[in-house]
C-alpha cells in the first residue's frame, strides 16, 4: 500500500504540478483582463506594480515546474530564492492596494470595503505563511507538502479574480461586488472541495487544501459580521491613513 500510494502521488504531483498553476494563471487573466490586463497605460501605478508581480508570481511555479521536469534542479533553487524579493513586492504592493481602495471613496468607506479589507488582509498573511512553509518543506525534501503550499499561494488570487468572473458572466446573479465576493468565496469552497477529492482519489489527502477550505468558509460566515463590528471599522480607517 505504501508503494502504491508514493507512486500515485508522484504521479498526480510531482510530474504535472504545472497544470495547477497553468489554470489559475488562466483564470486570473480572465479575470482581471477587462480591468487591468487591457487597460495597462491606464492604470495607476501601484495596481500596475500590484497586479504585475503578482501575474508573475502565478507564472513562476510553471517554470519551476518546467525546471524539475528537465532535473535543472540547481536553477530551480536559485530561481526559488531570488524570487522571494518578487514575493516582498507582491505583499507590499498589495497591503498599499488595501489602503488605496478603502480611501477611494474619499470619507465615505463603502460597507463592502470593510469585507474585503477582512479578506485581503487574512489572504496576504495566509500567502506569507504558506510560503513561508514551502520553503522550509522544500529544505527538508518534503516535495509533496512543497508543491501542496505552493499551491495554495496560486489559489489566493483566484478569489479576486472570480469575483470580477462572476460579475463578467453572471451579471443578473451578480450586479455587484458585494454579491461577488461571495459567489467568489463560494467558487473557492468548491475549488478547495475539487483538489481534496483529486488528493482523496491519490490515497493521501494532505492538510493544505483542507485548511484552505476551512479558511474559505470561516471567511464566508464572518466576513459580514466581523464588517458591522464598529472596532473593525475604526481598524479599517486606521489602517487606511497608516504611514500617510
């Protein structure tokens, strides 16, 4: 059972981690083409710095891929650790995102600003952590628990990317970013839920994607509740003029 369980895995991850990323990066670039990707001279520079660094982060694992696959593993950790400073500008980038984006209607924050700062926030944090971990799994050869971590810093953009999806297809179901956020979380359940069964049906089902499931339904039931609390609110404000 042990060998046939190493070799599923092998076979589902370590051959073809590719894929995994491939689609998110697909579906980000859906997401995100009618309002960044082709509208680039437009836009301000820091969604530009944001939105750019992050599109290459999602591309990095694919080459990564590439570069196991063709046992140029050398490259590959070089390439691993001279892309932490890509990742510093993505977290940057986006925590300055956050600000801008509470600030955008001036003094009047609207409610659904109050969430996203909740998902925002958590989401940049859980990609620190996860990679964070990575890294370390990587140094001690845990390649499975590796590419699951890795993983899952490609599935948190997907959720502002299926937010603007949603909108984009479903417009009558969807009219605005307060019901997009959660049809978002709700594809990231379902997302979640896809690659638990994938791991299932490989005989080894890793903590992960669990917790990222976990994550996605914790935000779901609270994001409106924690919005309404007047201290997060004042957290919100305090953080949006923080360093001004």
């Amino acid at each position: 059972m042990a060998v046939t369980t190493h070799r599923s895995e092998h076979s589902g991850w370590a051959r073809q981690p590719w894929l995994w990323f491939a689609i998110a990066l697909a579906l980000v670039a859906f997401g995100f083409w009618p309002s960044f990707l082709s509208a680039l001279p437009n836009v301000p520079s820091h969604i530009f710095v944001h939105g750019t660094s992050a599109t290459l982060w999602m591309a990095l694992p694919i080459a990564q891929a590439a570069l196991i696959a063709t046992r140029k593993r050398s490259l590959h950790r070089r390439l691993g650790y001279s892309s932490l400073a890509l990742a510093a500008v993505v977290v940057v980038s986006g925590l300055h995102v956050i600000q801008t984006m509470i600030l955008k209607g001036g003094d009047t924050v609207r409610f659904v600003s109050f969430k996203f700062v909740l998902l925002d926030l958590t989401g940049i944090l859980l990609f620190v952590t996860f990679l964070g971990m990575a890294i370390r799994c990587a140094r001690r050869h845990d390649i499975g628990l590796h590419l699951r971590l890795m993983a899952c810093t490609a599935i948190i953009p997907l959720e502002a990317a299926n937010e603007r999806t949603a909108i984009l297809l479903f417009p009558g179901l969807v009219p605005d970013f307060d019901a997009a956020l959660y049809a978002s979380l709700l594809s990231m359940e379902l997302v979640c839920t896809a690659l638990i069964i994938a791991e299932w049906r490989l005989d080894r089902v890793r903590w992960p994607f669990p917790f990222m499931l976990g994550y996605y339904l914790v935000m779901h039931i609270i994001a409106t509740p924690v919005a309404l609390m007047p201290q997060f609110q004042a957290f919100c404000l305090w953080y949006a003029h923080l360093g001004a």
